[in-house]
C-alpha cells in the first residue's frame, strides 16, 4: 500500500538553516531525514509512567468515569464558566 504525503513548507532564519544542514551532514543524513526524526520522536515519543498506568487501567476498565452529557462532564472538573 502506498503511502500518501503531504508537503511542509516553512520559512526559517537562514543562520538556522545553515545549522540544521551543517548538523544533518554531521550525522549523515539529510536535512529532510533529520527534520522526519524530530517530528516522530515528537509524535511517538515515550509515556511516563504516569500516564502508562492511567493507560494500563483505562484497558482494564478500573477508575472510569461516567457522564450523561458534556455539560455534566465540564461541571465536575470544574470546567464549565
């Protein structure tokens, strides 16, 4: 299956750019490669442990909470205005 792409455009000082070709040669890689790398560990990068267990209970079905609409979901965390 093919995977389809989408174009990033974005304008940047050129003192930074010249730093991001000089750091993608130092590593050899390509500046397009070294940009993909930070955007991914961005996206995917590791929970905490925080979040692992709230994930890990969530699976399980432990400490849901339930509401009839969002109104009464925004009132109990004290959202609402």
């Amino acid at each position: 299956m093919e995977m389809r792409k989408a174009r990033l455009s974005i304008d940047i000082p050129l003192a930074e750019h010249k730093k991001l070709k000089a750091v993608a040669a130092l590593q050899g890689t390509s500046v397009k490669d070294l940009v993909l790398n930070c955007i991914h560990t961005t996206l995917y990068k590791e929970p905490n442990e925080t979040t692992k267990r709230v994930l890990r209970e969530t699976e399980e079905g432990k400490n849901l909470n339930y509401y009839d609409s969002i109104d009464e979901m925004m009132e109990k965390l004290g959202l609402d205005e």
